[in-house]
C-alpha cells in the first residue's frame, strides 16, 4: 500500500513535528549551581522529545528535514556545530593575544558542499540553553572559523544564547552573537591555571569590560541579559556596556554568592534605560550614589539581595523609582540588628505604601535578626500596618528566620492578612509562632480570600478551643486550596488530637495535596497520615474488567 500523499508534504510533517517543539521559555530556567534547570523534570520532557525527533529524522528522506529542522532549533551546546566545522578542511597558523588563543593567518578556501552543510545547521539554530555546558573558551574548542563565516554570526537567526566564558579567556562569544539577538546569558567562570597565563585582576576586569562592551555594540537589540559574575568577575565592571543597550528590558545580575558587592557603578546606567522592566542585583554597603531624577521609568518587578548591605540601604533604593507600575518586590536575605527591626521593617513598608500602594500585587520579605533577642519584641502587625492598608496585594510572602525572635506574632495575625488583603492567592507566614493561630480562623480565611491557593502558617492551635469553630464551618469552606503546610513543622503547635485536626482538616480542604516535610513532628506527622487515607478511601473503586 503506498503511502499517504500528506507523509511527502513537508508543511504536514513539520506541523506534526512542531508538537515535540519545547517552548523557548524553558531556556529562562536555569540554575548555575548546578549546570540544570531548575525544574529537572522538563529538562527530562526536553531530552525524551529530541530523542523522539531524532528517531524521525532517520525514518526516511522525507521525515529528515522536517525533524532536523525542529531538532537544531534547540541545542544544548556548540559542540555538535563545530563537529560539522571540523570537517571542513582549513590552515589557519595560531597567534596569542590577550584574551588567549585566538586564529588569523590565510584560511584555505573550503568545498562548496561542506560550506553550505555548515550553514545550513547553523542557520536553524535559535537557542542554545547551555544545560550541559555551553561551548566554554577552552584550548580543545579553539578553531578557525572560514573566511565566508567571519564576515557574520555564525549563528545569524540565534535568538537565545548561554555562554560559559572562563575568565581570563577568549572572545569567541563575538562569533556567536548576531545583531538580531535577544537573550544573553553569560556565565563568567575561573579558568584553571596553566602556569603560561598571568595577568592582574585589574587587566581581567578590563578584558571583561572590553568584551561586555563590544557585545552590547554588536547586539544593539538585546531584551534580556543575565551576568553570573561567579565571584572572578566585578559587577561593576559591565557598567560600559549598559548604556548601548536601550532596548533592555531585564537585567538580571543576582548570583548567590559571598564575593565582594560592587553594583553602585552600574546603577546609574540602569536608572536611566527606558524600558528596564525586571531587575535582580544584590545591593551594596555604603551610601547610595547620586543619581538625577525620574529613574527607572518603566519597572514592574525588583528583586533586592541585602545580604551584605544593611537594612536602611532599601529604602534609599526604593526612593530612586520613579515607575508608576511597580507590580512585584523581593527583598531576600535582610539582615539586621534586633533593636532596630521594627524602625527599619516600618520605613520600608512605609515607603512601599506611598509610593506603589495602587500598583504593586506581589510583596516577598526574608528577614534574619542580629543581635540578643529582645525581651519585648514589636507586634509584627504593628511592624507591618502599612502593608495592610494595599489591599490589592495577591502575593505575599514573609519569611523570618527563628533563631532570633526580632517580632511577636499573635492569634490574630492569620484573621488580620486574610482581611486586609481579599485578592491574595498565595499566604505565606514563616517565622516563629510565639502565638499560633487557631484552627477556625481558617473558616474566617475562606470567607475574606476565596481565591486564596496556597498558605503557610507559622503554626496552628489545634487544641480544644481551636478546633470548637472549626468543627460548626462550613464544608468546603477552602476549596480553592491546593496547597497547605506549617513552617514549623507542628513543633511549636498545639495539636493534642491528631484523628480529629486530621477530620477538621479534610472538611475544610477537601482538595489540598497533602504532604508531609521530613522533620515533622510527630503529631503533624500523623495527621497528615490520617488525611491522605481520608483521601484514599474517598477514592471511587476500580471497575472490575468484563
């Protein structure tokens, strides 16, 4: 039986190939730390549909071009690249510059048939995630491009790039970096010494610069930029090539890193691009610098690293924006002295309240205390009014560490958010529980935040008295809810009956995916036990086979 005429069409074929296509969004999603994303079960859907195309490209002729079409869109390195620019036949003699090897000399003309293979895989690409180790400037990867390749990208239609660049290296990212090119994510990392490299730190900060400036004058259109300094490279040091690139609209330069902070110098360059929308940096010890008026115009998410710079450097920050759409703030790794918490948490919020009260949805706050722990600590409530008055908040999240107590929860702060933010989707309360909230006020909860999906109490009084309200709720009081769990892991929670929390809990949230944390304590332990068996005895039964 011949086969279908829809089986030689190559539209057809490529439509239906298109289907293991994995979306360009996934090359956002990577950890440095561990060369991966950080959603390791799609990076394993990625390699199970490349493995499914290149099964296709070797059914026949007609699948082949198809499937190696949709199967180069993506790769994870360079490496299969330049195996086909091996193969072209070159004579290059090898110089040294100081970025390291690099190759210039007369390159001898290569077949025509080899060139346009080369081409033809290289024209196809359009994203380069780097997942298992993006092409790095090693000696094992230096080559001659030919000659018809150095005039122009050797990728021309990359969209998305990540690129591993030792430090002190080569500029071979500029081959790679065509004009139209929108992401860029550098991993700047120490290349291992030789003993015939040397070179001061200074004279590495230049080459970095240097290189960074040339990439912003070769890709005037970049959107996206993301620099893991990795602790060899100052951040201070891209503050050249900010400037060029006026289309930028998210610059990420947060790496988790104990190095010394350097952003001061970039934050001019930064204040004055027009359409910066997302920023990530850690900020740095010591006074703000001057910068002129109406900057940062058009920010819609901020996330602020204050790790290694105290906490008063915030609001001096957040005074610098003046972007009316401020819709998303992080502020991690806070640090600060005991006796100075409630001063310093009031200003901020302050600060937030005044000035993005009418645009911000998404507030996110971990905070560490220094210092002895005070004997009469400042409500958290009290600490944090001025949040409660931005009733448009649909996210928040504040995270404060238990080693030191630094404010004073109360039964009534859980009863408090859940009022003075109806919108929020996402409740998350983690920090010491120096008064648990009671069990009926998550009846209260479903009554002020109906779309509430996910939350985390700092604990739960599930004694007698807590569970009296509860048992009179209605049923199903939070359906929404998907997702509920206890910062402290139930010790530091009053739950004397573990079968009847467990009976109150699953009338309550009848749709919420248990689970239980592995230093729970006991009693949380069992409770969760007794609500997925709950579960699984709702479950209808299997159909017997006829």
């Amino acid at each position: 039986m011949p086969p279908h005429r829809a089986l030689s069409c190559y539209d057809v074929l490529y439509a239906v190939f298109e289907n293991f296509e994995c979306s360009e969004d996934a090359w956002y999603d990577y950890d440095p730390r561990t060369d991966d994303s950080h959603a390791w079960y799609s990076r394993r859907l990625h390699a199970v549909s490349r493995t499914t195309l290149a099964r296709c490209a070797r059914v026949c002729r007609a699948f082949f071009h198809p499937a190696v079409s949709i199967l180069w869109k993506d790769i994870d390195d360079l490496s299969s690249l330049l195996a086909v620019l091996r193969t072209i036949p070159l004579l290059a003699k090898p110089t040294h510059s100081s970025y390291g090897d690099s190759y210039s000399g007369q390159v001898l003309p290569c077949m025509p048939e080899q060139m346009a293979r080369a081409y033809q895989y290289a024209w196809r690409v359009r994203v380069v995630s780097g997942t298992r180790g993006t092409l790095a400037s090693r000696a094992d990867h230096h080559l001659p491009l030919p000659s018809g390749m150095r005039e122009q990208a050797l990728l021309p239609r990359l969209r998305h790039l990540r690129w591993i660049q030792s430090v002190p290296g080569n500029v071979d990212l500029l081959g790679f970096v065509p004009t139209t090119l929108e992401s860029l994510h550098v991993v700047f990392r120490p290349r291992p010494p030789n003993g015939s490299e040397s070179g001061s730190r200074r004279s590495v900060e230049e080459s970095v610069r240097d290189l960074m400036r040339r990439v912003a004058i070769q890709a005037p259109q970049l959107r996206y930029l993301r620099v893991t300094t990795s602790g060899v490279v100052r951040e201070g040091s891209l503050d050249w090539s900010l400037p060029r690139l006026r289309q930028l609209e998210t610059f990420d330069i947060l790496d988790p890193i104990y190095s010394q902070v350097s952003t001061h110098p970039l934050l001019s360059p930064l204040a004055a691009l027009p359409n910066l929308r997302h920023l990530k940096l850690r900020l740095q010890h010591g006074r703000m610098p001057h910068i002129h008026p109406h900057t940062f115009p058009a920010l819609r998410t901020l996330t602020l690293d204050a790790m290694f710079a105290p906490l008063s450097a915030v609001p001096a920050f957040l005074l610098l924006i003046s972007s009316p759409h401020l819709r998303s703030l992080s502020l991690l790794h806070c640090e600060c002295a005991t006796a100075a918490v409630h001063v310093n948490l009031h200003d901020i919020t302050d600060i937030i309240c005044s000035k993005f009260r009418s645009s911000l949805r998404q507030f996110q706050l971990s905070l560490r205390g220094i210092g002895p722990v005070r004997e009469d600590p400042q409500p958290l409530m009290k600490t944090l009014e001025p949040l409660l008055e931005m009733h448009s908040l649909d996210d928040v999240r504040i995270a404060i560490a238990p080693e030191v107590a630094v404010v004073a929860s109360s039964h009534d702060d859980l009863k408090r958010m859940s009022e003075s933010w109806p919108n929020t989707t996402r409740l998350h309360m983690d920090y010491h529980p120096s008064a648990c909230p009671p069990l009926y006020d998550l009846a209260g909860v479903a009554r002020g935040c109906v779309v509430l999906a996910d939350l985390v109490l700092p604990g739960l009084d599930a004694s007698a008295a807590g569970l009296e309200g509860a048992l009179g709720a209605d049923a199903s009081a939070l359906s929404g809810l998907r997702s509920f769990s206890l910062a402290d892991g139930g010790w530091h929670s009053s739950i004397p009956d573990p079968e009847r929390l467990a009976a109150c809990l699953d009338r309550l949230c009848p749709n919420v995916d248990w689970r239980c944390p592995r230093l729970a304590s006991e009693p949380w332990r069992e409770t969760v036990q007794a609500l997925v068996q709950r579960r699984i005895a709702r479950m209808p039964p299997k159909s017997s086979g006829t």
